[in-house]
C-alpha cells in the first residue's frame, strides 16, 4: 500500500526502539495533556476532537521553557520573518548518547576482531 503512494516505510532494526522513543515520548505526552484538558472521549468523533484541539493547545497556547515561554506557533512565526531565525538547541540526552556509544564501541571490537 506504501509503494502504491510513492512512500518508503521507515523501520529501524529489531531491537533499536531507541530510534522511536522521542516520537512516543510526544504521543504520551499529547496524550496525558488531553486528558487533563478535556477528559475521556466516549465516540470517535470526540476522540478526533480532542486530539485536535489537544494540538492546536500545544501549537497556539502552551509556552514552552526550551522557547523562554513562547509557544511553538510563535517561534514559527518569528523564524518566517527573521533573516536568521533565533535556535532553540535541544538539550543533549545521555541516555541515547550512552547508547550510540555502546554501539560504536561494539562495532570497532567486531572490526578489531575481523582484522585478526
């Protein structure tokens, strides 16, 4: 069905969920903010309601501190218009960078290893 659209499916490798985390993370996150916005749904069409409102909330109302308590559709409209729009870094994640490592040490140990 993917092919059919012109569209790649994106899978990491068994075992690497650390590649779909942030993703689930936000979904958790958009989740937990929904219920406490507007509680339980009880149809599909209120479910589709929630979420979004859930997200225009996120996109047009909730100050974020990695913007200094802007909201993401403010930052947005400043990067339109700014001739070099301001960065907002993400802060480093150990856990994953610990996690890379590990992977790039246990390759460099299989090449040590295939070189003997």
């Amino acid at each position: 069905m993917l092919e059919d659209d012109g569209l790649t499916q994106s899978m990491s490798r068994v075992g690497h969920c650390i590649d779909n985390g942030p993703v689930e993370s936000f979904q958790g996150f958009i989740k937990d903010m929904a219920k406490v916005l507007f509680g339980k749904a009880n149809t599909y069409e209120e479910a589709a309601e929630i979420i979004y409102r859930t997200y225009e909330y996120y996109i047009y109302r909730y100050p974020q501190k990695r913007f200094h308590g802007k909201t993401a559709n403010q930052v947005r409209q400043e990067a339109l218009t700014a001739v070099t729009p301001e960065q907002y870094p993400i802060a480093p994640n150990r856990r994953i960078e610990r996690f890379w490592d590990g992977i790039e040490k246990s390759k460099a140990k299989h090449q040590a290893q295939a070189q003997q």
